[in-house]
C-alpha cells in the first residue's frame, strides 16, 4: 500500500467523517484519525460539538486495518 490510510469515524448521532490520516502503517496512530474527525464534524454542524463516537476504523486499499469501538477511543481521550 503507496498510500496513506483512511480514518472512517461514527459519531452517535450517525454523522460519519472519513479522513486520509498520515500515519506509520505498521503501528497506526488513532489519534491522528480521531482529531481531525472531530474538526471535520464541527465544520460539518457550524460549531456544534461532536457527540461521543460509535465506532471508528483505519481502511486502505479497500481492506480494514484496524477497528476500534467507542469504549477503546474514550480510552484514548483520558487525561494522563
């Protein structure tokens, strides 16, 4: 795969945002799916803040990467 993979995120109110994310294809970085997902979503609904996601995945060459569920992406949002 030349390309860099795409990161397909779902929100709960079923908005969907599909973002080309540059990231190392042997450990694939959420968060730089998830960040612009939400800047997208806010573009999308003028401002409006993102509801939680549903569910989310890395996709490259028609295959899926990686998935994650909402519960593994509020993980990744906990402070340190």
């Amino acid at each position: 795969m030349n390309e860099s993979p795409t990161f397909v995120c779902e929100f709960a109110d079923g908005e969907t945002t599909r973002m080309t994310t540059f990231t190392s294809l042997k450990k694939l970085d959420v968060e730089r799916g998830v960040r612009p997902a939400r800047h997208a979503y806010r573009s999308r609904k003028k401002g409006q803040e993102p509801p939680a996601i549903v569910k989310a995945y890395f996709e490259g060459n028609g295959q899926i990467l990686e998935t994650y569920s909402g519960i593994d992406l509020e993980e990744e949002e906990a402070p340190l």
